[in-house]
C-alpha cells in the first residue's frame, strides 16, 4: 500500500494537484482484490491480475487527485515486481489508456485489458 501511496504523490509533486489519501481503507480492500483472485479463483495469469489491479485502484478513488494515473502506474510497478515489463508504443500506449479509462468507469470484467498488455509483456 505504501508504495502506490508513493507513486501518487511523486506523480502530483510537480503539479498543482493535492497529494492527499482520501479513504486508505478503500484502497487496502482494491489492493487485497488481485491478491483474492490469485489465491481463492487460482488466477495465474500476470496480465489479468495486472489488469485487476489497475481496476481496482482506479475505481475506489482513494486519492483526491490522479487516481487513473496512479492506478496505471501500480499497474506497470505490479507487472515490474513480477519480472516482466511493458513493450509500449505510442499507439500502444494510446490503446491501453482508453481500455484504462473504460474498465475503471465501467462494470466490466478486465479481460480486454489483459488481452492488450499481455501481447505486450516482455520478461525482464
């Protein structure tokens, strides 16, 4: 928790956007959801948990600003942690902030983000 905490305030620290948590125990049970579906659904895929977890953290709104942002941030950091990273272009990069955008004001599951950033996962 304390290291997506962390990446949103160096992401609003040249900014003039607050860095302020506004509710911590919204973002523990966003954080703990990815951790559930790996252990108790046995989902093992990397890409789906990533996605997972970007959806989570971007739809609690924890933060009082730059939650889609930092929700995509703890994503790659998840995905980093875990030995792989991104092979983003330009249009790749456009591509998965539209399917970030919808999967965090929509109900849907995340498989079409796990779809995306699994063509693009490297192994570090």
């Amino acid at each position: 928790m304390h290291d997506v905490i962390a990446i949103n305030r160096r992401l609003l620290q040249d900014t003039a956007e607050q860095h302020f948590v506004r509710d911590v125990a919204a973002l523990e049970g966003a954080l703990n959801r990815p951790r559930f579906q790996a252990e108790y659904l046995q989902i093992s895929s990397l890409s789906w948990l990533a996605s997972a977890h970007i959806q989570a953290i971007g739809k609690v709104h924890a933060f009082e600003q730059g939650n889609k942002r930092t929700a995509w941030l703890a994503g790659r950091y998840f995905i980093a942690i875990n030995g792989y990273k991104l092979n983003l272009t330009p249009a790749g990069q456009e591509i998965l902030k539209l399917l970030i955008e919808d999967l965090i004001v929509s109900d849907e599951d995340p498989s079409r983000l796990a779809v995306e950033l699994e063509r693009r996962l490297r192994q570090l």
